[in-house]
C-alpha cells in the first residue's frame, strides 16, 4: 500500500490495528488515510468466498462442524492478510466526511 501524500509504502501491519482500515495513519508523513470503499467491499467478498469455499470442502469431505468453522476462519484471515495490500488502495481521509454513526467528525 502506497501513501497517496508523501508515496512511501504504508506496512501492513497499519491496518491490522485496533481501529482496523478506517483510520490507517502513515508512519512516515503522518497523514490520517482510508481505504476506497469499493476495495474494501471486494477485499470482503474475495476472503469471505475463499473461506466458504474452504468451508464446503470441508463439510464434503465430513469433518466436524468445529473443525469446518475454524477452516474458514483461517482461510478467510489469511486471504484477508494476503490480498489486502494488494487491493487496497489508500486515499486521504477528508476531515469533513460523516463517521459510520453519521454525525460529522
């Protein structure tokens, strides 16, 4: 993931934070960033479908629900780890824009 400000790389480990992709700052320029939505939305759809694929697998092949249900989350978090730096592209966060409760920032 490339800054959009200062265009330096952005480490991964950024959005795995607490507030997750919606408050990523840069460690170099400092500069508060955000996720496109359209990245985010297809970012969810690709691990979600990775992770129900695997699921089905393994229900085919009769495991155990428990052991099913952890086989997705695996798979999906580390397709989620794997892809998100490739889809994810980074935008400046305007101080304008609405929080996800609607009330301005």
């Amino acid at each position: 993931m490339i800054c959009p400000q200062c265009s330096r790389s952005v480490p991964i480990r950024s959005l795995l934070t607490g507030t997750n992709a919606s408050g990523v700052i840069c460690p170099h320029c400092h500069a508060s960033l955000c996720p496109g939505p359209l990245c985010t939305i297809l970012l969810a759809v690709i691990a979600f479908g990775a992770g129900e694929i695997a699921l089905l697998l393994l229900r085919r092949a009769a495991a155990p629900l428990w052991m099913a249900i952890v086989g997705f989350v695996v798979v999906a978090a580390g397709v989620y780890a794997i892809i998100a730096p490739r889809i994810i592209r980074l935008r400046l966060k305007d101080s304008n824009q609405p929080h996800l409760t609607g009330r301005p920032a």
